[in-house]
C-alpha cells in the first residue's frame, strides 16, 4: 500500500496526539483498509493524510499534509 500512496518504500507519518489534532480544512475521507485500521485522504484531490489504528491514543499523520510542520507538536506514545 505505502509504496503506491506515497511513492515511497514506506510512509513518513508521525503520531499526533487527539488533544492537539484538529482538522482546520473541510474533512478527509476514509476507508478500511483491514480490520482496526483505518486510511484517510483527502476527498478532492486523493491524497493521504494519516494512518489510524482503533488501538492507538494518536492519529499517524503523513509529515508532508502539515501547514507548518516546525510548529506542530508530535504525541509521544
């Protein structure tokens, strides 16, 4: 999956905390891509925003999706 999405042998995502996550553009939309485990795009344009796992206290964002990745503040679980 990774390597078609995003052009790469893997994903460069970073775990974001939900208390410092919200969405600031419209929503993205998703879909199972097994069981627990969830992959987000966006809608208008197809491209992959996050990974997530029902397990997981965090959101797995891709690096490259942030307005200013300097100012954003990564979830450390």
């Amino acid at each position: 999956m990774c390597p078609k999405a995003f052009g790469n042998f893997f994903a460069a995502l970073v775990g974001v905390c939900w208390d410092d996550f919200s969405w600031t553009r419209g929503e993205p939309a998703t879909f199972f891509s097994s069981q627990g485990n969830q992959r987000g795009f966006c809608k208008d344009c197809g491209t992959p925003l996050f990974f997530l796992n029902d397990g997981n206290e965090h959101i797995s964002m891709s690096i490259g999706s942030f307005d200013d990745p300097l100012r954003s503040r990564w979830c450390s679980n």
